[in-house]
C-alpha cells in the first residue's frame, strides 16, 4: 500500500531531498497510524464484554423474531421517511432493543423500542453527505413501504442486463439475538467455506434435472432455466464453428464437421423440447414440466477443447461427448443457479411455502449455512479491519455490524462488512443522531 501512495505522488521521477524526506514523514505517518490501529482493534477484542449476534432465522416461518434484516421498515404514522438533501434513504433493517441483554454497550443504551436503520442509495464512501439514519421508535407501528433497495449501489446484484433485481425490495429475513463474551464463535469472517467439515453446499452438488431439487417453482424460473440451457447448447455450437475455421489436417476437419452435426442434433431435440415448455414460462404448472426437464437432462452435449497448433499450425483439441447435466457442461448452470437463488429467496420470504418440498428442503439447508457466514453483531469487536477507536475503554461503541449478504442481498465494498459506529455518550442519553460507518477490509 505505501508502495503505490509513493508512485501516486512521485511517479517515476527522481525524488529530490525535500521530497524525500516528505516520503518519509508520509511513509513514517502511515506506518504510526496502522500500529495505532492494530493496538485498538487488539485491545477491542481481548475484552470480555458480551455482545449479541442476529442470526437470520431458518426455516421459516419464524415463531418469534427479535427484528429483521430487508424487506420494508415499521413505523409510527408520526415519523417521517429518513431523507438527506430531498433523496430518500432506503431501509436495511429493524432491531428490537427489548431483545438485547442489559450488560451490552456496558449497560448504556435503551432497552425499550426499536432501532430502524437506513442507508443512501449511495453509500460507498464515509462521507458527511451520505451517513446513516438510525430512528429509534416506539409505540404503535405500521409496516411503511417506501422506496426498495434495487437501485442502491450496496443492492446485490446490481440491476445489469441479463441481472434484473427480483423485486424492488430486498428479501426480508427474522433475525434470532443471542449473547456471547469473547472472540465470535465458528465461522468466523465474512468469507464463507472457513468453518471446518462444512462445505459451501451450493457447490457441493451438480445439478441433475431429473431431480425436483433442481427444478423451477415459477414462470421466471423455468424461463431462467431454458434460456440458460439455449445459451449452453448455442455456445456449444459456435464453439466448433470457430475451431473449424482454424487449420486442421484432414481426420481433424471431418472429426469437427462430424461434431458440428451432432450438436445440431441436440439443439434441435432440446429446441423441440423447450418449444413444450414455453407455454408454462406464462402458467406454470409443476407436474407436466418434470418429464420434460428430465428429458432435457439426457441430451448429448459435445464438450470441444482447443489446445494448441503443432509445429505446422494445425489445431490440436479434445472433445467428449456429456449429458448436459454432467460436469464439465456447468455453465448453464451457474446462470440458472443465480436467478433460481434470487427468485427462490424473494419468494420464500413472502411464503415459504411457495417452494416446492424438494427445492425448499435443499435451498433450506443452503440458507442455514449462508445465516452462519452472513450474521450481523451489536457491541463486539468487528472480525475485519477498522481505524474507529471502540469498546469500553473508548469514547466509541460498534452499534451494529451487518455482513456482505447472498440471503438478503446487500454488498459492502469487496464483499466486506459496514459498521455502525456510536459515541458512549449518545448511546447513554439514547440519542442516534450522529451514528458514522465504516467498511471493513
């Protein structure tokens, strides 16, 4: 890092004796401020002090919920939409502060209502023009819906062709509170596959589409599904066409022309196929389409590799021929893998039951080890990199940690953290009016 802020300011020309020793208080300067740092984040988190984790809650439904992460905030009728400058912020999430143990904080803070914690479509800075609002609100409360989260930059995935957000709003998630002192419990971090024996399960299998734990639930999905598999087997096909056009010797040429057919064949078998399946892309009915998908799982596909040109130019490559449902054929896949993730989220947060059995039972298992790596924190020591002093000894508490989130579809910076940072003074006098933010790295 020192590195490239020197480069940044000199360049390559050669440094004279005032710009030296510039560098070197620059350089001495940033070195002091990182050992500063690493002495709070060090002291923060060798404190005993509990704090609390929000979970997100599965399966659904929640039986009881100590607030929510997403979806729209709940509101007294007196209380108007947080904005800065005329822009709407857009909702994050909703916390019961009567959930949250007394000895948090040290014991400041209230412990009656609820905070309600929004964001600037864009916020990607910590910058005075775009700091966090957080209400804190009590009484009679009604669900508000006010601008969705599909247009903010920390929206995942950001809308872009071929990406459209599922719906205006992000997912909204129970949250469950529980208390811990010390380090946070396994996993830790915000990088998923980090807790020993439990692997990412969505890579843990390939799809296979003869099994219903693989299929759409809805119009969008089976559309997401076909136009996926027709990207895979067009790909395919303009994959050989180019390699015919590099040199060949003559067995290399038939060999290719021989593939070239074969996966003509396949596209228009699975083209007869989809041509079936289109009209429930407009009324999706779940049992006419499962012979049909476990059909299109047997189509031949040819899998074409170039290697390299020998000594005389001519093209070397390898080929075999897959069912599409075999590895390595997997690039339809992680297209329909997405958009059935986004949808298939969307609509169990609205109704769990709107899944199927078998897709609900495998997505299910999938939400309770992303809940794991995507759990927010009050009052500990962030996991990642900040330079805001906090903890007891501190004039500064962590008022909230939320994760880069799959589940509820929020990103911050590189995939990283965004911490709410509060003055020991406000929290004591119950005043959220000058809450900052940082993001980890």
């Amino acid at each position: 890092m020192i590195i490239r802020v020197l480069r940044k300011i000199f360049g390559k020309r050669k440094a004279d004796q005032a710009s030296r020793e510039f560098a070197a208080g620059l350089v001495r300067g940033i070195v002091e401020n990182e050992v500063a740092t690493f002495e709070v984040l060090a002291n923060a988190r060798n404190i005993e002090e509990p704090y609390v984790l929000l979970t997100p809650v599965v399966p659904l439904p929640a039986q009881q919920s100590a607030g929510w992460f997403g979806g729209a905030p709940c509101l007294p009728d007196d209380v108007a939409w947080p904005e800065i400058e005329g822009e709407p912020l857009r909702f994050v999430c909703q916390i019961d502060l009567s959930a949250l143990p007394q000895n948090i904080w040290s014991g400041l803070g209230p412990r009656k209502g609820w905070l309600a914690v929004f964001l600037h479509a864009e916020e990607t800075a910590h910058a005075e023009e775009t700091v966090p609002k957080v209400l804190h609100v009590d009484g009679e409360l009604k669900w508000r819906d006010g601008p969705g989260q599909a247009d903010a930059v920390w929206f995942r995935p950001r809308s872009s062709k071929g990406r459209l957000p599922v719906q205006a709003h992000t997912p909204r998630w129970p949250i469950m509170i529980s208390e811990h002192v010390g380090q946070p419990p396994p996993p830790t971090g915000w990088r998923k596959g980090k807790a020993p024996g439990l692997p990412n399960p969505r890579h843990a299998q390939f799809p296979d589409l003869s099994n219903a734990a693989f299929h759409p639930f809805n119009e969008a999905t089976l559309a997401a599904l076909l136009n996926a598999i027709e990207d895979q087997f067009s790909l395919g096909r303009t994959h050989i066409d180019g390699l015919l056009k590099r040199k060949h010797r003559d067995e290399g040429r038939t060999q290719l022309e021989s593939m070239q057919l074969e996966a003509s064949r396949s596209m228009g078998r699975f083209s007869h196929i989809r041509d079936l399946l289109i009209p429930f892309t407009k009324d999706f009915q779940r049992a006419p389409i499962q012979d049909l998908l476990a059909q299109i799982a047997d189509i031949p596909f040819r899998y074409v590799r170039y290697l390299k040109d020998d000594e005389d130019g001519y093209a070397f490559f390898s080929s075999s021929t897959l069912r599409l449902c075999e590895k390595p054929v997997g690039q339809w896949w992680y297209t329909y893998a997405d958009q059935l993730y986004r949808h298939a989220v969307c609509a169990y947060t609205r109704a769990p039951e709107t899944l199927h059995p078998e897709l609900r039972s495998r997505m299910e298992m999938i939400w309770q080890f992303d809940a794991l790596h995507e759990r927010g924190a009050m009052g500990h020591a962030p996991v990642g990199h900040v330079y805001t002093p906090h903890g007891p000894a501190t004039p500064n508490a962590v008022l909230l940690e939320l994760r880069t989130s799959d589940m509820v579809g929020w990103i911050w910076g590189d995939m990283y953290s965004i911490v709410l940072f509060i003055s020991r003074d406000d929290l004591a006098n119950g005043n959220f009016d000058n809450v900052t933010f940082e993001i980890t790295n």
